[in-house]
C-alpha cells in the first residue's frame, strides 16, 4: 500500500528543498534546514489536531493571548510545538509569535527571523473547521552573533525571503514560496510525508466567489458596500468559512477575494500585519494574485507594532482592483 501511494504521488518535500536549494536567498543549508523543522513541527501539531476530539485538549485553555483573544489549548501546544522545532534548529534568532507579547529571543547565531501564527482560526477547532498555520522567514538585518534589533524584527513584508502556510483540512497541506513560484504538498499520514500535489499553483486571475463576513456590513464603508452589491448584482458565490487559511487557499485554487476591511469594531480590521497578512500576500503575489490594504501594496507597509491590524484585501488580481476602484 505504502510503495504505491510512494509511486503514485509527487516528490517528497525533504527531497524538493533539497533540489531547490540553489533557489534561495542566500543557496543556504540553514532556510532548508528551517523548512524542514517547520514541516516537522506542523506533522507533530496536525496529530495533536487529529485526536482534538478524543483526548482532553478542545476548548479553552483559561488563558487569553496578548491581544485578549481566549487561548484555545490547542494554541497554546501549537505555539510551544513551533517556538520549540524553530529553537531546536537554531538557524532562527527571534520569532514573533501571535500568542507572545513580545520576541522570543532565540539564537544570536541564527540568521533568520520568523513570524507565526502558529494555529489560526482557532476558535474553530471545536466545530471541526478547518485551521491554519502562517509563517513568515525573513533575513536578520543585524550581524550574526549580536543582539536582536528592532530593524530584525519589524521589516516590510517585501523583505520576506520565505512564505507559507499549513491547512489542516480535509487533507493537511503545506504551501510555501521562496520567492520562485508556489509550491503545494500534501500530507501522507500512512508515510508520515509531505508530498508536492501541485507545482508552481497558479492563482486564477479573476473569480466568482467573494468571501467577507456580512454580520459587519452595517459597519462597512460606502466603498465596500457598494463592491459587495457588486458582487451580489454579478451573482457571485459567497463562501466564509471564517477561518483564514481555508479563505485564502480555496482561493488560490478556485479565483476569488477574501476581505476583511475596517469595521466599527477595528478600526483597522482584524487580521495581523506581520503573521498573518504579509506571509498571504507574498504567496498570492507569487501565484499571480493581488493583496493590499485597499489602498496600499501589503508588502510595502512598514510596520510600526508587532501586532499592528491592517485591513486586508487579497486574492484574483482582477476581483481586488475591481473592489479598489469602488472604495
Ligand atoms: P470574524 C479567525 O479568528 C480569524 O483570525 C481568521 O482566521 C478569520 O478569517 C477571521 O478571524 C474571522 O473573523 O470577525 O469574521 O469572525
């Protein structure tokens, strides 16, 4: 059974990175290398995901994150899971996490830095939705072996040199970019493998399906009511899963635009710059997609918080500057 499914899918991921290498920034071992922990961390958190419903860790773990979300347990695992693999690795000096108020502090020897969202949409967990991870890889600006600056750990998403996302769906999937195309793999969990299910993804340039949670239209800008009507007028298709990552990659897949815009609540919407946003919106530019924040390039933004909120329109080139030439 194992031989077969080994003969019938793609390659393998360790072997892709391996392949690819000269591709990266710096045709370094170290963002290999950072790779592969990711995948391992996300293999050992898709299991815990997996038995979610069997062994006492749904719901809430009684503590709230830094910006006041409830922490589900499985946020916490995740958190420790990836904090713990990127550590372990040590190619990775600070990670800015959602679930920490400030930088970890890893390594003043590692040459990257990472942002994650180590499980996204969490709250989903105990309906069984879908959930995610996003990271982002960026260089550190500061010398190797000195202390973690600022300038490290707030660059513009342009600055990324990797990009990624884990959804852990109906299958669990890894899709990443370093910057060369968009790269998808499919776990195995028979095998305990990533395979590559889907080469160089293509996001299809227009779409019909719009994704945005009308329970706050009341509090929409004219512009964004005006695209929704839009939307409506053309007999688009409305999908909210109200999870992210699962947003986002049928989007990839199918066409289509997620958004999550200012809203009486947030002023700035709700999703996060540097964990959420930039590592999305360099994807989506890798597959031909678009992502601003309206207005402005969401790579472009120089962030000024770890958690600063932008507001967030990302997906088919055409369905974003359609939606910008209303708002
Ligand atoms: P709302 C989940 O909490 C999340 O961060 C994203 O995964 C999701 O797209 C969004 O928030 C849903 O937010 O306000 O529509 O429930």
């Amino acid at each position: 059974e194992s031989s077969r499914i080994a003969q019938s899918i793609g390659i393998a991921l360790d072997r892709f990175i391996k392949n690819n290498q000269d591709e990266f920034a710096y045709a370094s071992g170290e963002l290999s290398q950072l790779l592969r922990d990711i995948a391992l961390a996300s293999k050992v958190v898709n299991r815990e995901i997996n038995k979610a419903g069997l062994i006492d860790i749904m719901g809430g773990a009684g503590s709230q994150n830094n910006t006041g979300d409830d922490q589900q347990k499985l946020d916490v695992l995740a958190n420790i899971r990836f904090t713990r693999a990127l550590a372990k690795g040590g190619e990775v000096c600070a990670l800015i996490s959602e679930e920490e108020e400030s930088f970890t502090d890893l390594n003043n020897n590692g040459k990257y830095v990472i942002a994650i969202d180590p499980l996204d949409g969490s709250s989903n967990i105990d309906v069984n939705v879908s959930i995610g991870t996003i990271f982002s890889v960026y260089r550190r600006k500061s010398p190797i072996g000195t202390p973690i600056t600022e300038a490290d750990i707030l660059q513009k998403g342009s600055e990324q040199v990797a990009a990624g996302y884990i959804l852990y769906g109906s299958s669990t999937m890894l899709v990443y970019t370093t910057g060369h195309g968009v790269n998808c793999f499919t776990h195995e969990p028979s095998l305990g493998e990533y395979f590559l299910s889907k080469e160089r993804l293509i996001m299809p340039e227009d779409g019909r399906i719009y994704s945005i949670n009308e329970g706050s239209a009341n509090s929409f800008s004219e512009g964004v009511k005006k695209y929704v009507q839009y939307c409506k007028d053309q007999k688009y298709t409305a999908r909210y899963i109200g999870s992210l990552v699962a947003d986002f990659h049928r989007n990839m897949l199918k066409g289509g635009i997620y958004i999550y815009p200012s809203t009486a609540k947030d002023s700035n919407g709700k999703l996060r710059l540097m964990y959420e946003c930039n590592a999305l919106a360099f994807i989506a530019e890798q597959s031909g997609g678009k992502a601003t924040d309206g207005k402005n390039r969401i790579l472009d933004i120089e962030p000024t918080s770890l958690h600063q909120r932008v507001p967030f329109y990302v997906g088919s080139k055409e369905m974003v500057e359609k939606a910008e030439s209303l708002l």
